[in-house]
C-alpha cells in the first residue's frame, strides 16, 4: 500500500496551480483533501505522474453569503460547511447533511470542491448540489466558466473538468420561501457510504399546493440521478400519501439505474429508493408547511 | 500462611486500572514496526493474483535491476530451504478412523498458486516503496485452473483439484458419537432438520502483521521481532528450519495489536522469509504487512455448512441431535482439527443431551488458510443448537425461554460428562457450573418479563418491531499442554516476572501482576511483566485458546506462593520469629502484634543473594522460584447473552436498544479487564451477524479487501453492554479460573438472528445463514412470504 513514484508541487497561488496543470495535464493530478486520491493512489490504482497540491494556495476556503445563495471555496472543508452559521441559514439542506459524510477525521480533511470532482455517485454533495441547483465555476489559464450541477456531473467519476482545470468555487442558491427539504439514505454503518439515498425539496403555496419539487438520488445510477418526470408529477398537486407514493413509485421504478455490489442488490436499492423517496417528499412537506 | 484464600483475597478481583496503559497511550510501547535498525532492508511480497493457477513463467530480472533494490528471490532461488512449514496440531490420536491429509503452506510457491496473495517471490530493498515499485515489475505468466470456491462443490466427484497428489479435496474426515442416536430418533415425537450457512470473515487485528530479523554473523545469533501470539514455538521452529541452536535465536513478541487468533499460524510464509533473509544478507531485514495483504494473507475463518436433526418429545425435551457438517480448511491445513473440533464439541451446548452423532468432513479450497479464529469454531456450535432450539420452541408451542430451561445441564450434575472430544484431545468433561443462574441473572437484567408482558405490545400497537433475544452459551477454555513462569524479588523490592506467552491486549501485565501482588503483598504496580520474549523464558506455547488467565495464570500463581514460601522462611530467621507468627503487606514482612519487628522485600532480597559468606548446603540464591502448569483438561466457561432491538422492516436498519452479558468465568481477576475481553467479543459476534463477511466470487477472488468495504464493526455500531458477572469456581485448579477471551463472540449470530425473528413477529421466516446484511435478510423475509 505504498503509492508508485511521483512528483509533487505545491504551488501557493491558483495562477501557479493552473501553469503546472496546463503544463502536465492528464498526467497530473490535484491533490485536494486526498481523501479520494491519496487511497486510490496506495492501492495503485491511480498513478499520477505529477501531484499538484492545492492546499498552500490561500483564499480557497471560504462560505458566504451572497444575494440569493451561498458562494462556497472550493477548499472548503466538510467540517467548515458542518459547522457554518451561514450554511445552516441559506442552504440548511447541506448543512444538515454533513455530519453524515463519512466520520469527522474525513470531514476535516475532505472539501467540497475535490468531493465534487471526484464525481462519486454516492457522494452526497453532488447530489445536493443537483438538487438545489448550484453552479460551479471552473478555472483554467484559457479563462473561467460556470457550469451548472446540471451539466457538471457527466457519468462515474466523471464531470465536465478539461485536464487543465480547477474547480475554484460553487453558488448554491437559496430556496424559497416556504420550501422544505430533505435527505434520507440509508448506510450500513453511520459513515459508511449511502447503498442509496435521495434528496428532495418541495416549495408550497399558500394553499399548500405543490410549486416545485425536485428529487435527485444517490448511489442508484453513474451519477446524480435527477428524477425529472416524477418532480414535475408533483407541481400543482397537494402532497398527499398517494401523491408522494405515484412520485416515488416512478422514480424508483423508471428514473434510477440501480447496480449490484457486495453491498446491495439493484432490487434492494430500488425498493430502498422508493421507501426513502416517500420519506423525503414527506419531511420535506413538514418542514415547507412548518414556514410562515 | 493460608495460600489462596478465596474469601479474602486483597488483589484478585479488583477492578485495578492497566499497568500497561500509560505506556499504550502515550505512544511509549515498542510494537515491531518500531523497530528500526541500523541498515535495514524492507521486502515487499510479490503474491499472486489468481486463486489457481499454474505458474509458467517468472522473470524477475527487471526487478533485480531496480536501483535501490537488494535481492529478489523466487523458490527456485531458494532451493533446498523452501519447504514447508511444520504441522501444529496433529488429530487425535484418540479419535479411531479420523483421516487427515496434511499439507501445508511454503515460503514461496514454485509451481502452483492455490489462493489469491500466495507469496511467489520475495523482494528486498533499501525501502518499501522501492520493493513495493520493483515488485511491480517482475513478469509473470500463469496458465489459470478451474477454481474450488465452494466448500460443498469441492468434496464432489468432478471437483478439480486443490492437491493435485491427493485423489479428492478431502483435507479430514471424523465421526464422533455417544449414546444411540437411531435409537433416540425412534423414539422421538418431533424430528427437525434444517440446514445452516457459516460464512467467512476475518479477525482484523488493528496491528497487522509484521517480522524484523536481525542477524549477527560474529556470534551467529539471529534475533526476531514477531507479531506472533506463540513467540516460544517460532523460536524452536526457525531454529530448526535455519539450523542454528534455540539458545542462538531470540524471538520477541512485543507490544501487539491484536491476535484473535491468525497471529499464532506459525509459520506464515513470511515468518520463514524473513528470518532466512536477513542471514542470507547480513542485514536486517523488515516486513510490515499492510491492510490488503492482510485480507489475502492472513488466516480466516468461520465457512462450515451444517445438515442438522435433532430428536425432540412432545414437552421440549431433547433425546438427541445429529449433525454433520463440511469445514472449509483453504488451501491448507497446518492447524489441524482444532476449529472443527471445537464445533463439534460444541453442537451440545450447555445441554443435557445423551445421544449424539457428528460427522466433518474438511475440505480444501482455493481460498486463504483457515485457522483459529475467535471463536474457533464454538459460534458455529453454540449457532446449530440455538437456531434449533428456538426452531423447535415455535414448533413445539413452547416459550424459548422454558424449552431451554428444561434441557439444560442441572447445577448438581457437575462435574458433567460431556464426552465428546474436543481440542484438547480428551473426553470433554464440564468441570463446573450454574446455567440456570446465569439464565436468571440474565432475565431479570434485561427485564425480560416486562418486556414481553408490556413493553413489546405497547411497541407493536405502534407498529414498531422491536424484538428480545435470550440464549446461553459455553465455552471450552485453558487447554494444555502448559505453560510456565518465573518470579523473583529483585533487590530494588520490585517483583519480576516472566512467563513464554504473548500478549496482544489481553491486559496481562495487570492481571497476571495481580495473581504475583496477591502473594507476595506488593502493589499491583510494583509486578513487572515480561511477556513473550524468549530470552526471558524459555518454555511455553502461547496466548490463544483462552487460556492465558487459566493456564500462565496458575503457573504464576504456583511461582509465587513457591516465592512466597521462601520470603517467609528467610525472614523467619531473619527476624527470629516463626513463620506462623508473620505477616506480608506492602512489601515489609513483619512479626504480628510487634510492628517494630519488621523487615522489606528489598533488604530480604539483598540477604538472599549475598556477596559474601556461603548460601546454606541444599538452598538457592535469590528470592525466585519458576513454577508450571500443566492442566489435564480445560475448565468450561459458560453464560448467557440477551438483546432488545428494533428494526425498520422497510430498510432492515438495526438498532439495539438493550445489551446484556451474563458472564461466568469462574474467579474474576479482575472485572474490568475482563468487561474489555466482554465488550470486543460482542463487536466481532455483531460483526459475525449482521457486518462482517468476506465476499468471494466464483474464482475465489475476495471483493472486498480493504476496510471501506469489508465492515468492521465500529464504536457506532456498538450498543451499551450490561455486563454481569457470576462467579463458578472451576475445581479443576487453584485459581478456580476458566478463560473468557473468546466468550463475548461466541452466541451472539445466534442471538442476533432469535431477536430478528421475534422483532419482526408479523412475517413468517426463518434465519439459517450468518452472517446476514439488511439485503439478505429483506430477500429472506420476502421470499418466505411469498412461498
Ligand atoms: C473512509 C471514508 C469515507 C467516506 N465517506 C463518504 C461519504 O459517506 N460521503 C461522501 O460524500 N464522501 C465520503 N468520502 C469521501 C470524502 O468526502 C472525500 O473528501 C471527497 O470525496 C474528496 O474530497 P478531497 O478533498 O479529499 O479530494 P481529493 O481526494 O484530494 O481529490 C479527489 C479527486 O478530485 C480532484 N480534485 C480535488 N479538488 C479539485 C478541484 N478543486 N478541482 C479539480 N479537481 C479537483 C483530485 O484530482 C482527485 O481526482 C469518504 C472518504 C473516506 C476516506
């Protein structure tokens, strides 16, 4: 469990970083919280020939709040969004969430831009971010971009980052008014990854009409597995039991790609899909109901 | 001068906090990996990726030509020194028409590999990372073979072959029976027959494993730093193997995280590497294992498959069992029967059974080496019978409480003749014990009566399932054949003892400092320890078996009443009073009733090795005595485990709401070392039933090795244990101890799955397999119901 040879940087400033990226490209790597690549790397499995360490690079962390969301840095740690006072007022649903990434020795170390590049379908940010809608802005010495979650998130481990670049921050923008929110999954163990999940958010009327809802799974599919049709059988309904029972039914049934491993079987992780999804749209009516 | 008086002992029994934890926790212990020498070279293993397979080629030349690296060695290399590893434990002599095909592990394979991370060959650099890189590079082409991953498919006709000399994978085969099982069965109202599913996990000592060798070509001595829990045996072993004298090899089992067994597999591949590397070279050489290897590496256990039936008459009551059962082996063998054995020893429980028949058969497989394992062999036992019974209360009608109480073994029956022959290579007898009171104390810990009567319905009108489980169970402990200790009063007034076993946790420089303190009336912290170095003590076996407290446990006792003898007798002259009339406390001998008379432990020692004059004709210096102990068979622990816990029937996500432990291992040393003993048999028992298992595919490839995949049980799955304790004096040796390291694991998949059935009560299924996960059990509780 020893990694194979490579050559290591660590620039302290982005324009340096994205120099030595541009120069080395798909032979590079960057090494965020290493809570991802520094395994692989000992199993062998990833081989970079050249690490480029982000973490001497000032100005990278950081939560705040903005007109209509937050701005997350992309060395932002998951122990800093768990215990931001920020993060729990504009996007509560992540907030709440990070305690149940992995356990606080991960937490510390692991941050939101490298969980999101990384692209794991059972991460939860990239599904929370899926979900509420964030963009991220990506860097590299031709420019920048923003890339909506939307977009970002391509397939396993994979996302709409070029070689030659870094994602530099993410916007996650507030819900509104008389929203709710939810995230339920179920793990072996309380830091294990999640055999599936899903998160949902609903906004109501004031006759506690459904306005918008959107369900996004995790750990059922190559990716953040948006369940369009079944969100979009919500709007303009009152969220009964059997309304949220038709929404999950569908999109556990029609909208997610569950697979088989040691862990679960794709049945099992389809029935878990649809027991959490009906889980989640209720909390996530509650809670929309319990606002002014 | 009373020796063990057990109604008023100072020391034993109390809840004395570790000697040795200062040390642990302030990162002072010296563990093998903290052995750094001066030039020393790393090895890395280069092991193969197939479970069968048929080496055609091996070219190592690209690694020989690494800068950076020492030697490569392959068996051809090592020639006339790669052969096998001796056999440890032979079947009973006593057993008639046992077969036993003994084959056993090497140092590097030459022509076949028969499981995934056999070692192939050796590489030796100036660092691991170089080894590790080298390794990489060296070309290998196998022919792979048809694969034997099922231990029920690889004892059938068209099996290939794990041994391609033998004509079938049959590694052993035994039958034991008492009384007349055919009769029993006729005569029965009830016959039920299931089949149960064992699956495999691993011990995952938080240490993996590790060897540095040292060798010192000027005095031709080799010295060796093991994680091994029998460091006396590798001593003997290598020294035979590397023709040296045992008194030129010194083997050192420091501090070690953790044995549960694998760790006493002498002699792993690398056990016999590296010691012959560092003569081979003249230099140190040091082998750490990591985390992977230790998946593929380091011996597992638990996959038997068990055919049961057992004989019952309408009111409960049992008339007699058969059960025959395959053990997987893996690819070799070089431990023996013990953990078959042990099942079959235990498929009785604490019952009063009288008719008895009990085939194994063993089989080789193309998986990693099979041997103790926590346990041993006992959870599948005590799992058989307990399935069984609780399989019988539903048919019967019975409360599984009461069916269980009408067949245990009575409190007046001991000592019991249990009969069977079990590790120790005897009849088993039950030296002692008080089931039901464990039962008892157990019940009424958990509030069982409440539970059922008003917690439980209360639970279920909310539509909760939450479910209570009540089993006992024994545990055979203490076997032979001896071990041994040495004490003396050093002149600084400090007890020094030492004694040939390992030691991984077990907390035994308090413990056994307690057995010392007690007789030779010093503090607890005034006894220093020393385990497991051979140049300390030179016999012994090792810590496994449960058997430290019991067996080191009593030869240290037995040297310190010997040193206790000889203080009193020295100071009597001394102090020109008669032995009768002395007292021993805090480390002063003095005359009862004349304080002023009165000399300490350090001034006695000095007068015992003096400089000048002459030590009387017929008496030895020193104030020292080493002592053995050698029991014919081992005591028998017993106790009994409940739980409470509920489960969300949509997701099959546990939680334990209540745990309880009653535990009765004869005379307590001391309750919170044992608690500790208690608490990490539970987390492997919970791991057994609902976490742990290895996941191998049709060719015997293991899919989860490494610790993100392969579920250890952690702190968050642990619940709070109610630990109780009753204390049944085993008659079987002073102390009155029996061993309890391995109680903890033994009843709890049992447990585990009676809590299950009873918590999800509205559906109709059965548990037959262990260990489960929420998939398994949701497709078992599915398919029963739709059958
Ligand atoms: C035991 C354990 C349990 C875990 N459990 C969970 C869990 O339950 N849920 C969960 O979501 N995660 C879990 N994780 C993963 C953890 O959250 C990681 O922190 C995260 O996946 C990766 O973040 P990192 O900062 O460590 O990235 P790194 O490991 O440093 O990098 C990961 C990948 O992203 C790339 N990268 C990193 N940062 C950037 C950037 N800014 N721009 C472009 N590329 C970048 C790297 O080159 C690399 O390919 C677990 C990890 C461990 C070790």
């Amino acid at each position: 469990m020893k990694p194979a040879p490579f050559e290591y940087h660590a620039p302290t400033t982005l324009d340096d970083a994205l120099s030595l990226l541009t120069e080395h490209g798909y032979d590079a790597k960057v090494l965020a919280g290493g809570q991802s690549l520094v395994p692989m790397m000992n199993f062998r499995i990833a081989q970079p020939a050249v690490l480029i360490d982000i973490n001497n690079i000032p100005d990278l962390a950081y939560i705040n709040a903005e007109e209509g969301g937050v701005r997350v840095g992309a060395m932002t740690r998951h122990h800093q969004s768990e215990i931001s006072p920020i993060m729990a007022q504009h996007a509560p649903l992540i907030y709440s969430t990070m305690p149940k990434i992995a356990y606080p020795q991960v937490r510390t170390r692991g941050t939101f831009g490298g969980s999101l590049s990384h692209a794991d379908p059972a991460a939860e940010l990239p599904t929370l971010t899926t979900t509420l809608d964030a963009k991220f802005r990506l860097v590299s010495q031709r420019g920048e971009r923003w890339v909506p979650a939307s977009e970002f998130f391509l397939g396993l481990y994979t996302t709409a980052l070029e070689p030659d670049e870094i994602l530099a921050e993410g916007f996650v923008p507030e819900l509104p008014p008389r929203s709710g929110w939810s995230l339920q999954e179920v793990n072996r163990r309380k830091h294990d990854f999640a055999l599936a999940g899903v998160a949902a958010t609903v906004t109501l009327d004031e006759n506690d009409v459904c306005q918008n809802a959107r369900l996004v799974f995790l750990s059922v599919g190559d990716r953040p597995m948006y369940a369009e049709r079944a969100s979009t059988l919500l709007q303009g309904q009152a969220l009964t039991s059997e309304a949220i029972r038709a929404a999950a039914e569908l999109a556990s049934s029609e909208e997610i790609d569950p697979g088989d491993d040691i862990h679960a079987t794709a049945d099992f992780r389809r029935h878990l899909a649809n027991v959490l999804c009906k889980r989640a749209l209720e909390q996530a009516r509650q809670r929309a109901q319990g606002q002014k | 001068m009373a020796t063990l008086d057990h109604n008023d002992k100072k020391v034993i029994g109390k809840r004395v906090v570790r000697n040795e934890d200062p040390r642990l926790l302030t990162g002072q212990a010296q563990y093998v990996d903290d052995v750094d020498l001066p030039g020393m070279a790393h090895a890395a293993m280069f092991r193969s990726e197939y479970a069968h397979a048929r080496i055609l080629s091996l070219d190592v030349s690209k690694a020989r030509a690494y800068p950076g690296v020492l030697a490569v060695f392959t068996a051809d290399d090592m020639g006339a020194d790669c052969y096998p590893g001796p056999p440890l434990v032979s079947p009973p002599p006593t057993v008639k028409d046992v077969v036993f095909n003994s084959r056993r592990q090497v140092p590097l394979v030459k022509e076949k590999v028969r499981h995934a991370g056999e070692v192939i060959a050796v590489v030796v650099a100036e660092t691991r990372y170089i080894a590790e890189d080298a390794a990489d590079l060296i070309d290998i082409e196998y022919e792979p073979l048809p694969v034997v991953a099922d231990i029920e498919q690889a004892l059938e006709a068209d099996s290939p072959l794990v041994h391609d000399d033998l004509d079938s994978n049959l590694a052993a085969q035994l039958i034991q029976t008492k009384g007349d099982y055919e009769a029993a069965r006729k005569s029965a109202d009830v016959l039920i027959r299931r089949r149960f599913t064992i699956e495999r996990g691993t011990a995952a000592a938080m240490e993996n494993r590790g060897i540095v060798a040292q060798w010192d070509a000027k005095s031709e001595s080799l010295t060796v730093w093991d994680t091994t829990q029998a460091p006396i045996p590798i001593r003997n072993g290598l020294a035979a193997r590397l023709g040296l004298s045992e008194s030129k090899v010194r083997v050192i089992a420091p501090f070690i995280g953790g044995g549960f067994g694998p760790k006493i597999m002498m002699f792993y591949s690398e056990e016999m590497l590296v010691p012959w590397l560092a003569i081979k070279l003249n230099r140190p050489v040091k082998w750490i294992e990591d985390r992977r290897e230790n998946f593929y590496a380091t011996t597992q256990e638990r996959g038997q498959v068990h055919d049961v039936e057992m004989a019952f008459t309408r009111d409960g009551k049992i008339l007699g069992i058969k059960d025959d059962f395959i053990h997987d082996t893996g690819a070799y063998d070089p431990y023996g029967l013990t953990t078959p054995l042990n099942t079959q020893s235990h498929v009785m429980g604490g019952y009063d059974i009288k008719n008895f028949t009990s085939e194994f058969k063993v089989a080789f497989t193309n998986k990693t080496i099979v041997t103790p394992m926590r346990g041993a062999g006992r959870p599948h036992g005590v799992y058989v019978i307990e399935r069984m019974m609780d399989i019988a209360a539903k048919e019967l009608g019975i409360d599984r409480v009461e069916i269980r109480r009408r067949n245990l073994i009575q409190p007046d029956a001991f000592p019991y003749e249990h009969g069977i022959i079990d590790q120790a290579f005897a009849p088993l007898i039950f030296d002692s014990g008080n089931y039901q009171a464990a039962l008892d104390e157990t019940l009424k810990a958990i509030g069982y009566e409440k539970f059922v009567k008003e917690e439980q319905p209360r639970y279920r009108a909310e539509g909760r399932r939450v479910g209570i489980g009540v089993l006992p169970f024994i545990e055979t402990t203490g076997v032979g054949p001896y071990e041994g200790a040495r004490v003396t009063v050093e002149a600084n007034g400090k007890i020094a003892v030492a004694t040939g076993v390992g030691t991984q946790g077990q907390g035994h420089f308090t413990s056994f400092a307690q057995i010392v303190a007690e007789q030779v009336g010093v503090d607890v912290t005034d006894v220093r320890i020393t385990t497991g170095d051979s140049a300390h003590f030179n016999w012994g076996t090792g810590t496994f078996a449960s058997r430290g407290a019991v067996v080191a446990g009593n030869a240290m006792h037995a040297a310190a009443v010997m040193v206790r003898k000889k203080i009193f007798k020295l100071a009597s002259k001394v102090l020109n009073a008669p032995e009768e009339e002395l007292e021993l406390e805090n480390g002063v001998v003095r005359v009862a009733d004349i304080p002023q008379s009165s000399i300490s432990l350090k001034d006695l020692a000095v007068l015992a090795n003096p400089l000048r004059g002459a030590v009387e004709p017929g008496t030895e210096p020193g104030l020292e005595a080493t002592a053995y102990y050698g029991p014919q068979y081992g005591p028998t622990a017993f106790g009994v485990h409940a739980m409470i816990a509920e489960i969300d029937p949509e997701t099959m996500m546990i939680k334990i709401l209540r745990y309880v432990v009653t535990e009765d291992c004869g005379t307590i040393l001391n309750p919170l070392i044992l608690e500790g003993q208690v608490h990490g048999g539970v987390a492997l028992g919970l791991g057994n039933a609902y976490y742990e298992k290895l996941h191998f595919d049709e060719n015997a490839q293991l899919l989860n090795a490494s610790f993100m995949d392969y579920l250890l049980v952690g702190s968050t799955e642990m619940p709070r244990i109610d630990v109780r304790h009753l204390e049944t004096r085993s008659p079987l040796n002073e102390l009155g101890t029996k061993g309890a390291g391995e109680a903890g694991a033994i009843p709890v998949p049992a447990l585990f799955a009676q809590t299950m059935e009873d918590a999800l009560y509205d559906y109709n299924f059965e548990i037959r397999e262990t260990p489960l996960n929420p998939n398994r059990l949701f497709e078992i509780v599915r398919e029963e119901k739709t059958t």
